[in-house]
C-alpha cells in the first residue's frame, strides 16, 4: 500500500456500504428521503450514520431535531450526534444559524474527508450520504476518498426535475458510481375525501428508471404530514413500517439493502475472477 505514493480510495474499518443520495433538481426532497431512509434502515436494525454534506440547504440536524454542535475529542475527533437511532454530522454543525457556507473547492474536500475519517462512527453497516443538488465538488471528494457502494437519485415525476435527473445519473455513471436506484417523491397526494390527486406528474421517475434499465425502489406521496415531521424533527419513518405515512419509506429501505448486498456480491466476484 502507498508504494507508488498515490492512494486510492480506501474503505472505511468497520463501515459497510457508503450510500450517496442526490437529484439534479433541488427542493425534490432528497434530504427528506435521505433522513427517513436512515430511520427506517436504523428501525430495521441496521446501524445507521448519516453524513450530512448538502453545503447549499444543511437540513439533517433540523430534521432529526438536535442542532447542538458535535463534540471533539483530545486526539481531534469528532463524535457524532445520535437522534432516532442514527449517528450524524452535518456540514450545518460547523456553520450554524443563517450565514451561508462559501467555501473553495479544496476546503470542501477536507470537509467531506474529515467528515469520512475524523468521526467516530464505530461499526456501521451503512453510511448514508445526503448530497447536494445537481452535480459537482462534493461528489468528486467523496469517491476520491472512499468507494461507495452506490447512489440513490431522488426526483419528482416532472419533466423538469426528471430532465436534471438525468443529468445526476449521467454523472455518476462518469465517476463510476453504480446507481441503486430511483426514488419519486411527492408523488401524488391523496386528499382527505380520498380524491387522489396527481401535482408532479406521478409514475414519471418509474419511467425514467426503466428507460436506463436502473431498479425503480418506490414512491412517496406528497404529503403535508411528511414536511411537517421533517419540521419539528420527528422524521415520517418514525411512524413504522405498518402506518401509511411511515410505509414507503421502509419499502425504499428494503430494497436499497437487497441492492446493496447484491452490488457489493457481484463486485466481490469481479474482484476474485481478475
Ligand atoms: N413527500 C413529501 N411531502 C410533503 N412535503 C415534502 C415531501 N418531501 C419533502 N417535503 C418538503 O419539501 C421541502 C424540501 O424538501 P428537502 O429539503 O428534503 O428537499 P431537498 O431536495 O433536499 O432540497 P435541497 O437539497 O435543495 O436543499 C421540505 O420542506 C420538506 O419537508
């Protein structure tokens, strides 16, 4: 190792699956799935951390309702924040309250890396990585650092949101980052008279994943219950698996594990043939 003084990406002792969720489109609710996805895996009784690295909308600590400052160790490491089951840090931690976060490049990727190396995550078998919208910096850091497993892409059903998707997926395939597969969000919305209601042109990202051949991992509604959890901290998930609000999400969740396991099988066996 470090023979020709270049290291790759090296894996991180004791973390599983490293898995990134990102959209091309902003405000899709890639944040939201990427919190109520890692309360459903903790529920599942996975251990879960969430990194949250969305420099332009930090929204993890506010949505799993702890927004005090990680503690740092004597030898500078950071401890992770625990709420509903799952360890986090976000990028919203070091930069609190208003002021936006403007940073070059090069302190970005320190970021993400101390983020990977310098918290104390112990054992996990998932990593969960909440990206920032559209494509860029963050990304790059991030598979430079360490090898992920995959990437989760957020949309909605609309042409729009679908048409930067694509550009998120174009982009992971040229990082070589396999795509698990596509959530819709905010699908459609089924009003209290029971009238369903279809805002964001539902079953457009089940498409979107055929036409590429990528796995469909399943829908959320749009639903006010959902923003408002995500509001006052108590993420959907919480509900559990057998309650309507919290039931898409451990279908997501379900489905993002079978896929993980398979990818990381399939690229084992590439590992022993070559
Ligand atoms: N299924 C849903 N039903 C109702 N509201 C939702 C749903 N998903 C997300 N929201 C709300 O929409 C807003 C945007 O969601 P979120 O912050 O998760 O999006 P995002 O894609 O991560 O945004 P960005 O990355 O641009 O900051 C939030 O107020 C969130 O509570």
């Amino acid at each position: 190792m470090g023979t020709m003084g270049m290291q790759g990406p090296q894996p991180l002792p004791g973390i599983s699956h490293v898995i990134a969720v990102g959209s091309g489109k902003g405000g899709v609710g890639k944040t939201t799935v990427a919190v109520n996805l890692a309360v459903a895996l903790g529920k599942l009784g996975y251990r879960v951390g969430l990194i949250d690295a969305d420099i332009y909308g930090p929204n993890v600590p506010t949505m799993l309702g702890v927004t005090r400052q990680p503690n740092i160790t004597d030898n500078s490491m950071m401890e992770p924040i625990l709420s509903h089951g799952v360890k986090f840090i976000s990028v919203g931690l070091i930069s609190p309250g208003d002021k936006p976060m403007v940073m070059r490049g090069p302190m970005l990727h320190q970021i993400i890396r101390q983020f990977l190396q310098q918290v104390l995550w112990g054992e996990l078998d998932f990593l969960i990585v909440d990206l920032p919208p559209g494509t860029g910096d963050v990304v790059i850091s991030l598979v430079q650092t360490v090898p992920l497993t995959g990437a989760v892409v957020v949309s909605t059903g609309s042409s729009v949101a679908l048409q930067d998707a694509r550009k998120a997926l174009e982009m992971f395939h040229q990082v070589k980052v396999e795509v698990i597969g596509l959530v819709e969000n905010m699908s459609q919305m089924v009003l209290p008279d029971g009238t369903v209601l279809d805002v964001f042109g539902a079953g457009g990202t089940e498409r979107t994943a055929a036409q590429f051949g990528l796995e469909f991992l399943g829908s959320v509604d749009l639903n006010p219950s959902v923003r408002e959890g995500g509001d006052r901290g108590m993420p959907a998930a919480l509900a559990g698996p057998e309650s309507n609000l919290g039931k898409p999400f451990f279908e997501i969740a379900h489905r993002v594990v079978s896929r993980a396991i398979e990818i990381s099988r399939s690229e084992s066996d590439v590992l022993e043939i070559s």
